[in-house]
C-alpha cells in the first residue's frame, strides 16, 4: 500500500494545495498582532482549509473537466456531485478532528514551546499535517480501491 509510486501520487496530489495552505497560514499568522492567541489560532486554520480545498477542488474538477474532454463528452452534474462525494469521504472525519482539535492546539501551543512564534507556527503546521495526512492518506487509498 505504501511504496514510492504512491508517495509520488500523494506528494503530487497534495503539493499546491499544501502550498496554498502553507502561505495562507504564514499571512494569517499575522492576526497575533491583533487578536489573542487561541483566536489566532483559529484563523489559521480556518485560513489554511479555506486555501487548501479551494485548490484540492479546483484541481479535482479541472481534472475531471479535462478526462471528459479526452473521452469527448460533456461533464455531468452527477459526476461533480460524485466528486463532491469522494472528496468528502477523503477529507471528511480528518478534516473534523483536525480542524476542531488537532490544529488549533498545535497552532496555539508550539509557539508557545518554541519560545519563537514563527517557528512555532511552522512546527504546529508540520505537527497538524502530519495527523491529518496520515488520516486523509488512508481514506484516498480506500477510495482507490473502491473504483
């Protein structure tokens, strides 16, 4: 399940998104400078999931829009609503967790461990994303399967 082929599909897959999410954070890290810690926390990650499935759907769709029109064939409203769905299925219980719990902890408390904010930034967001990859990465390969 696990081997360098996949790791190439996955780092592919996740690359423009994780960097949409990654400036993301990096900007909204900025509200520190208005708001407290715990409420900047949230905004980065409400920052960073806006960015990330902003992109994973644009690029979902656009690879679907572009299959269809290899095969000369118009996209259906059925095939974005499945899309839709297995998106969902991927993302859904990891997205949950790490947007309620795992990600404003990390983005809250490794600022503070650090003893440096923008250091502790990028370690909670290496330390969110790690849970959340781990997670999401399973689901992408049960849906796999499933096809």
């Amino acid at each position: 399940m696990f081997n360098k082929s996949n790791f190439k599909e996955w780092f592919n897959r996740y690359k423009y998104p994780e960097i949409a999410a990654t400036s993301a954070a990096l900007a909204s890290s900025q509200f520190s400078l208005i708001f407290d810690g715990l409420t900047t926390a949230y905004l980065i990650t409400f920052s960073e999931y806006f960015a990330f499935y902003g992109v994973i759907l644009y690029m979902a769709y656009q690879k679907l829009v572009e299959n269809n029109r290899f095969l000369n064939k118009k996209t259906s409203l059925t095939e974005i609503v499945l899309l839709v769905k297995n998106l969902v299925l991927e993302f859904g219980y990891p997205a949950i967790l790490d947007f309620f719990v795992i990600r404003p902890f990390c983005m809250y408390w490794m600022p503070i461990l650090t003893g440096n904010y923008v250091a502790g930034i990028i370690l909670g967001k290496i330390t969110a994303d790690s849970f959340f990859y781990s997670l999401a990465i399973v689901n992408y390969e049960l849906i796999k399967r499933k096809r």
